[in-house]
C-alpha cells in the first residue's frame, strides 16, 4: 500500500484509478473530434479544451469514488465495477449539469459530454475486463514473512484468505513462543540465516506476530532484516494498514504513544474544516429547510407528539451538547427512562419515521449542531451519556475517540453497518480510532464522498 496524507491506498486502486484518469481524458477528447466532425468544427489546439477535458474526468473520477467503484468487490468482479460504473456515469451526469451551471465555460457541450460518457463507459467495462486478472492476481501482493505461529499470526492467515487482500504470506516461522495455531509453520531452529531466507523467498516485508514480546523480541535479526531494505512491521502497524482500523486486540498504550499520529500539527486542517462546516451548514439548511419542514409536517399528522426531539450527547473532550433531530421514534420509546440500545426492525420506529431513517433525513437538522461548532459534518457518531459511561468501563481507549469532534457521518458508518450493542461499538471504537489518529482533508472528502456510496446503498439502517 501507498500512503496518501496519512491514509493508506492500495497500490491496486492507485493503478486502476490512474488508468481509469487517462480513459475518461481520451472518451473526453474523442467525443469532442465525433462532435467536431459532424459541424465541420477546426479541432484547433487540444490546450486550448484542456481546462473540459479536465472538469470531465475529475467529475466521473470523484463520482466512482463516491459510489464504491474502488471498492474490494469492485476490485475483485468485473460485473459489480460494471454495475458501479454505471451508477458512477449516471450521477456524473448531474455534477457536470452543476458545474455547468455554476462555472459556465469550464464544461464540455451537452452533446460532446454525451458521446464521452458512452465512450467513457465502454473504455472503463474494456480496461475492467483486462485487468482484472491482474488486479485480482499476485502482480500488485506484497509478500510478507510472519515472525510467530499463534493467534495473532492465524488472525494474519485469516485476512489473507479474504477476497482483496492485499498481500501473500510466503512463510511462517514459529518463534518457539508456545502453543502453534499454524501447522505449516517452520521452526525457527531449521532456519540457519534468517536475512538470508527472506531475501530468497523474495519477501517485501516481515511482519512480528509473536505473542509475547517482552525478553522475546529477535533484535539480532530484525536488525539484520532491516539492513536489507525489507520493511519490518510490528502486529498493530500492520492490522492499522490492512483494516483501516485501530485493533484493540493487539495495541498497546506505547504504540499509541510512539506511533505517527494525532499530529499538532493539523492545525490549519483545523481551521480548514470549520470554514467548510460553517459555509456548507448555512448552505444545507437554506437548502434543505424546506425538506425539513415537510417531513416535520408529515411526523405531526402520523403521530403525536413534537417533530423534532432533542436529546444530550457526548461531544469534544466528554462535553455534553444537545442534538436535534427529525423524531422517528414513538414519543413513548423510552417510557421507563432508561437509555436502549435500536435494534433490528425496532418496533418502536414508525412507519414515516422507518423511510427518514433509510434516506437519512432524520439526520438533517443536525446541521444545526455543525453550524454552532458542537459536531462536524465528518467524525466519530456522538453517544449518548448512559452509553458512554458504560462503555468506557467496557473497552479501553474509548474517551480517546473524544478528541475530534463528533460528526454527522463518519470513517466507522462508511466501513461498518449500523450496530447497536457493546460488540458492535468495539467494532466502530476500532474505526474511530483510527480517524482520529490519522484525520487529513483528504481522509474527510473520502468520507464524505463514500457517504453516498451508504445513502445508496443502505446497509442495516435503524
């Protein structure tokens, strides 16, 4: 994997999405020659259209990001990157209407912009059809050597096996470190010169999964693997890579401590991402006022009791603040006063209140909290107070999410499904961990583009 402003590509989807730039240049420019032709159009020179070309294929680019065309499924079937795409071509229609509308100049015609979409979409089924075997084979792998034979060496096995992974395990060597998880393990007793042996497995990285480090660690020969320009990973550096997530399993207090991380110096990022939250909010309530107001108006007929309700979360450093949302609950769902957890077909929800929540727009006037500066448009979900002391007794480093601010959507609702149990906020604590150790611009237009990708495609909404 490559590392982009602290987040990690695979190398995979760098190709594909490079490849795929080039591919919407040239339909681009071959639906402005198609077009040049029929009108009897001098081409002129292909500078002077750059600024089109460009607009066009950032918008479809940014489009595939957003509905999933990168994807581990993407990636490994041809026919759902197909399927994708074409959600992806569908949805570049509009941004370039958009943009048509607000930078006039900037786009290609409607008629040009129509032949390139075809074309687009042809070239992008042809290079998915003939890359996939190499996407899917052992080109982009990277080859890894385990140090250890337990549990967290199998855990390693059990993410290889996955569909997408992004790397092969060329060995396994038991460390003599206890009970043996992987049979096909080699001892490291039968290994003469392990700097040796990795250099001719050809292994690009080694990876240190014993089970207990303390007086255990091999630095004699880490040291001498190291010296031969194989990278040298520790368990919780590698899982951060692999899941996109902080694993609770394996870390430790001095990981956390020494690891690349919860930076000072993201300072104007900072400041960069207030501006954004205050335009966009005063934007979507001007915007959306209207939604809000109708949905409101439909609550009040179906049930009784107010539209809106407001309850306390924990927000920035374990401050307390109040949201305001679109009620979709019985006024009666919490009748004995003691916080529940939603759950699957929750009988509490009602029927207006089941359609906001599958669209999200129960989740609109939280745009109110971003505008004050309690929330973000992008962070850790906020929970509620009862929850929060409970499950800071439950699992560690959970007050540690509390460093960024709450947001509307996030890294953990783009990666998990809605969950609403102690296991399911372990899963989504792991994810925003790492959005708040590792928080960029870049890391929150991925969320927010992706975000999309969930409203489309809802996955377990409550």
């Amino acid at each position: 994997m490559i590392r982009l402003f602290k987040h990690y590509v695979p190398h995979a989807v760098l190709f594909l999405g490079i490849i795929d730039f080039v591919l919407l240049m040239v339909a681009a420019e071959i639906g402005w020659v198609l077009r040049a032709q029929q009108i009897d159009m001098e081409l002129g020179f292909i500078g002077e259209r750059m600024p089109s070309l460009l607009t066009f294929a950032l918008a479809l680019e940014t489009a595939a990001v957003a509905v999933g065309a990168y994807s581990p499924q993407a990636l490994q079937s041809v026919r759902f990157a197909t399927a994708r795409w074409l959600v992806a071509v569908s949805l570049g229609i509009i941004l370039l209407a958009i943009l048509a509308f607000a930078l006039p100049g900037v786009t290609l015609w409607r008629s040009i912009s129509l032949y390139a979409m075809i074309i687009s979409f042809i070239l992008i089924f042809a290079d998915r059809v003939l890359l996939s075997s190499l996407i899917g084979g052992e080109a982009f792998k990277r080859r890894l050597i385990v140090l250890g034979a337990g549990k967290r060496a199998d855990r390693i096995r059990v993410i290889e096996e996955r569909p997408g992974s992004g790397f092969t395990v060329v060995s396994f060597i038991a460390m003599s470190e206890g009970e043996q998880m992987v049979e096909e393990a080699i001892a490291r007793g039968a290994i003469n010169n392990l700097k040796k042996f990795v250099i001719r497995m050809n292994a690009s990285e080694v990876v240190l999964a014993l089970e207990e480090r303390r007086n255990a660690l091999p630095l004699e020969d880490l040291l001498r693997i190291k010296t031969t320009g194989v990278h040298v990973n520790d368990m919780s550096t590698f899982l951060e890579r692999e899941t996109g997530r902080v694993d609770l399993d394996s870390v430790n207090p001095s990981w956390l401590i020494f690891s690349d991380g919860f930076s000072s110096g993201r300072r104007l990022s900072t400041i960069a991402k207030r501006i954004f939250d205050v335009i966009v909010s005063l934007l979507l309530l001007v915007l959306t006022g209207p939604i809000i107001l109708l949905f409101a108006g439909i609550i009040k007929l179906e049930s009784k009791g107010p539209a809106f309700f407001r309850q306390t979360r924990v927000g920035l450093f374990g401050e307390p603040f109040e949201i305001l949302k679109l009620r979709s609950m019985r006024t009666d769902a919490e009748a004995g006063g003691k916080a529940i957890w939603a759950s699957e077909n929750d009988p509490r929800i009602t029927r207006v209140g089941r359609l906001i929540r599958k669209i999200r727009v129960d989740e609109l006037p939280q745009t109110w909290s971003v505008l004050k500066g309690e929330m973000s448009f992008v962070g850790p979900r906020p929970e509620r107070p009862e929850f929060v002391a409970e499950l800071e007794q439950e699992m560690p480093y959970y007050a540690e999410r509390h460093m960024v601010k709450p947001g509307i959507t996030g890294w953990a609702q783009i990666n998990y499904p809605y969950g609403a149990s102690v296991e399911d906020a372990r899963q989504k604590l792991e994810y925003d961990l790492y959005y708040a150790k590792n928080y960029t611009p870049f890391l929150d237009l991925l969320i927010l583009l992706q975000t999309l990708r969930v409203v489309l495609w809802p996955a377990g909404a409550r």
